[in-house]
C-alpha cells in the first residue's frame, strides 16, 4: 500500500522504509505516531477497512517503542477512528473504522460543554443548524418520522410531566427534527449542542419555581408550531418557526446564560 509523504518538524527522515511510514522523534512518540496515523487517512493513502501494519511492523518502521504503538491505537480506538481486533481471522488486527456518529457527537459534545462558548455564540450556531434542519425536514421528512415527533409532543403535553422527562423530550424533538433533514453531520453537531446543554437546561428549568408552567406552556406552542409547519411541507415556516423559538426560549431564560456563558 503506497504512503503519502509529510513534513513534520522534528521529524527524522528514513529512506529504507514503506513510503510515508517515517520514523519519529524521540520526544511525543505518542502523539507523534497519532500524527502519522492521521497523515495516512488525510492523503487517502488509509481508507474504512484498511488494516495498518502490525504493532510490531510499525514500531519498527518508525524507531518508536511499541508501547508507543499501543498507546496511539488505544486513542484512536476511543475516538472511534480504528478498530482494534485479536485473533488471525479475516477481521483481526488494527483496522481502520468508519467513525461512528456516537463517536463524533461525544467528543462535540465534551469540546462544547468545557469550551465555555459565550451564551450567544451557541445561540447562533443552534439556529444556524437547526434552521436548515427545520428546511430539510419540511421537504424530507416521512410520515413515520412526523409521527414520532407528534408523539414525543403528545407526551410533552401531559401537565404532570416532570421537568428531567420534559428536559428529555425536548431534546429528542429538536434532534429528531435534524434527523429527519438527512444530513448526518448537521444531525451530529446539533445532537452533541443539545446534549452538552441538557444539564444546564434542567437547573435552569428546576430553578423557575412556579414560573415553570408558563414557560412550558410557551415551550409546547412553538413545538406544535412547528410540527405543524412541517406537516404542511412549508419549508420557510418552519425554519422561521425554529428560530423565533430558539430566540424566545432564550430571551426569557436569562439563567441558562449564567450555567452555559
């Protein structure tokens, strides 16, 4: 399998070597055969299925440890980017994985929660997404997909709901909505948004007190406003509705500022 050839810093060069597979400094070995790993997929010279060369074989081919080796693949595995396999079938070894969506959301959603992004700034990237995704879904969605979304309504419209379960619903509506828009990063971004927010919301929500049921009230409007525009196929509507919810949401919640900001 030919390698592409980088220039990293600090990096000595090999020429007896596999292509692309050069040895590292020996300081950050760690990172450094990450980095390698990296270039390969970049270049396209590592593609989903490819299997790298054994812990052994690369630890030679880059004057690292294998230990180091080990270590890289353990990350990469965490991150979702390889998948690691013993045995000596046709599925063992160290191959390279397609990058589950659990995966990328996870590390979003942890990039996004200890990032501490000013308030407004996630305002804006939410209706940035969910605009287009609210767009999507009134032109792609099924009627399975609407009907999933009347019935996560359905149970948000029940006035003993407890707030955690309200949190919760309200989470998978809006995910839901990018969902059914059918673009799989779009869906991603705003599921790792809504998630990194879940518990910053239900603090705000539990400190409220009996300001809660109007604010829930509000909250079902929008909801069944915009469900509403989507049955109807108006694509401007509903990305219209979207935002106005988002914005209003915000408006009176002055509190979420304070755990998000």
């Amino acid at each position: 399998m030919h390698m592409a050839q980088s220039e990293t810093p600090g990096v000595e060069e090999k020429s007896d070597g596999p292509v692309g597979w050069r040895p590292v400094a020996r300081s950050r070995t760690y990172e450094l055969v990450i980095e390698r790993v990296e270039e390969q997929i970049l270049a396209g010279q590592l593609r989903v299925g490819d299997r790298l060369p054994a812990e052994r074989d690369l630890a030679n081919m880059l004057s690292v440890s294998r230990a180091a080796v080990r270590e890289a693949f353990r990350a990469l595995e965490a991150q979702g980017v390889l998948r690691m396999s013993v045995g000596t079938g046709p599925d063992s070894g160290t191959t390279v994985a397609a990058m589950p969506s659990e995966a990328l959301t996870r590390l979003l959603k942890l990039h996004v929660a200890l990032a501490n992004f000013p308030v407004g700034h996630v305002v804006e990237a939410r209706i940035m997404l969910e605009r287009e995704s609210a767009w999507n879904a009134a032109t792609h969605a099924g009627p399975d997909e609407l009907d999933e979304l009347k019935r996560l309504l359905d149970e948000m419209d029940d006035p003993q709901l407890s707030r955690e379960r309200f949190n919760e619903l309200d989470t998978e509506f809006h995910v839901g909505i990018a969902e059914a828009g059918g673009n799989r990063l779009i869906a991603d971004m705003t599921t790792a948004i809504r998630d990194s927010m879940k518990r910053p919301l239900l603090a705000a929500f539990q400190e409220l007190g009996s300001d809660w049921h109007g604010i829930a009230r509000g909250l079902r409007s929008d909801h069944h406003g915009i469900h509403e525009a989507l049955r109807a196929r108006d694509c401007s509507l509903a990305a219209e509705r979207v935002e106005m919810h988002i914005r209003g949401f915000h408006a009176k919640m002055p509190r979420v500022t304070d755990i998000t900001g």
